[in-house]
C-alpha cells in the first residue's frame, strides 16, 4: 500500500471517530464509551506490542519511564477523551472535529513555553488567525454569548480543552521519543490511560448502564476501539516510515473535511458557509504555525 494511500486511511478512520461517538452518546454513557474503546484498544495494542518487542524490554521501559508514561495517559487518553464525549453531547460532529484541528496551535505555544522553541511572528500571527476561528466556532459567532454559556458553548469549550490535552500529549511524546519508540510508548500510555478511565468511571456513571445496551451500540464501542484508535495510529506510522513528517502532518487538515462530510450524510447536519469560511482560517492559521522555519 503507498504512503499516501496508509495516510488517508488514517485520517479517514479519525475522522469517523466524531460520527461513532455522536451516535453511541444516543446510549452510552461518555465516560463509559471512553473507558470501555481505550480498554479494547489498549489490549489490541499490547497484542501488537508483545508480538514485537520481548517481554523483558517493555517491562524495563515501563519502570524506567512509568512517570511519562503516566502522563501521556493522563492528558492523551483520560482527560481529552472525557472531554471529547462530555463535550460532543452539546455540540455536533462537525464543530467537534474542527475545534480540535486547532491542537497543533496550541502545541506551538506550549513548545515555546516548555521546549524553549522559537515563537516568530509568523507562527504567533497563525496562532492567532487559529484562535479567532475556534472562538468564532465555539460561539457560533456570537462572543456576548461567553457572558451566559450556552449548552453549544459549553460543549465547544470542552472541546478546546480537550485539544490543549493533546498538545500537551505531543510535548510529552517529543520528550518521551528522544530513547523510546513509538509502539511500545503509544501502547503502554493507552494501557494506562485506559485503567485511569476504567477506575474513574464507577465514581462519575452508573455500570448497571452497559447492560442493556443493544449490539449494535456494542458495535459502536468495537468500531471506535479499531478504527480511529488502532487502525488510525498503525496505518499512521507506518505511512511515517515512508514520506517525511512535515508532509504528512498536512494531511491532517483533512480530518475535519471528512468529519464535516460524514456527519452531512450520517447524522444529517447541516453544512453552512459560517461553518467553512471559520473552518478555513483555523487551517491556514495551523498552517502558518506549522509550516514557519
């Protein structure tokens, strides 16, 4: 398979992650559905792992680096994934997807924090072109609304914060990769993530909720843990290996383009120029965050 085809199949599979949680939300629980797709996932990935690497050596990673580890749980599966599923329960699929193409921005902020990476006035003017769409999005165009918070704002504004998580998530990884590979990092911070998601779930929702959900919601969960959460970070990586990351990481302005795409013909709603023209400046705010050297 090429690159490009592995890349698409990528974004195609994250991009359907909005769509499955929208409808699953008809009758899981958020928490739940985030607990139980990360606790599947996570067992597929160290399938994965342990077929790969010997037993011994993702053993001495995880004590020696159990504290990182630990935090990309915590800000890459168990805080951005509640938020995503609280959020997604008051805003739609489209609006969900594009607020959170505007991580790379926030990431570029946080490496000049953290990283002591150079923040010009090319990436700050992207950061802010970003930021206004995401607000104008987030509000629906309306920033009197932010004075009394609807339920619309509410969950966009989950949805930001669940975008800062993962930017923290991709500092915490740039660190974590300078002596570890990808597989045994991303899989060991899923498993983790996952038993922070599964221990807190009790304390937030009722367990008794899972037992009379239909199989078709069951195929939801099932579908969220290998599509988006397998599928999505195999094919990524393995499409990594083949082109250069700088031309990868553009295709990832096209998850929201699919999102917006799919959630037209699945969940029926409504594409309208506001939607796009906001969507719009986001990227090329990304892009010039992105691309400044």
């Amino acid at each position: 398979m090429s690159p490009i085809l592995l890349i698409l199949t990528a974004v195609v599979a994250w991009a359907s992650s909005f769509i499955l949680v929208k409808v699953g939300l008809k009758e899981i629980p958020p928490v739940t559905m985030a607990a139980l797709r990360f606790f599947i996932g996570s067992i597929i990935f160290l399938a994965i792992l342990y077929s790969r690497y010997k037993p011994g050596e993702v053993s001495a990673y995880l004590r020696k680096n159990l504290k990182m580890l630990s935090a990309l749980g915590l800000v890459g599966i168990f805080l951005p994934n509640i938020f995503q599923n609280v959020g997604m329960q008051y805003t739609t699929a489209s609006a969900s997807s594009v607020l959170q193409t505007t991580s790379p921005v926030f990431t570029a902020t946080l490496a000049a924090l953290f990283l002591k990476e150079s923040l010009g006035m090319r990436k700050a003017g992207g950061v802010t072109l970003a930021l206004t769409g995401a607000a104008m999005i987030a509000t629906n165009g309306d920033l009197s609304s932010l004075m009394e918070i609807t339920d619309y704002v509410y969950g966009n504004f989950l949805m930001l914060l669940s975008a800062i998580c993962y930017a923290f998530y991709i500092i915490l990884s740039k660190i974590g990769l300078r002596d570890g590979e990808p597989l045994i990092i991303v899989s060991l911070s899923t498993a983790i993530g996952s038993i922070f998601l599964l221990i807190f779930t009790p304390f937030v929702e009722p367990v008794n909720a899972l037992i009379n959900l239909s199989s078709y919601m069951w195929g939801i969960i099932l579908a969220l843990a290998v599509v988006p959460t397998v599928i999505g970070f195999l094919f990524w990586f393995e499409a990594l290996k083949r082109m250069d990351a700088s031309k990868a990481s553009f295709f990832i302005f096209l998850v929201p383009v699919f999102t917006v795409i799919f959630a037209y013909f699945f969940l029926k709603e409504e594409i309208t120029l506001f939607m796009i023209g906001n969507a719009a400046l986001i990227v090329a705010g990304v892009y010039l965050a992105e691309s400044e050297r």
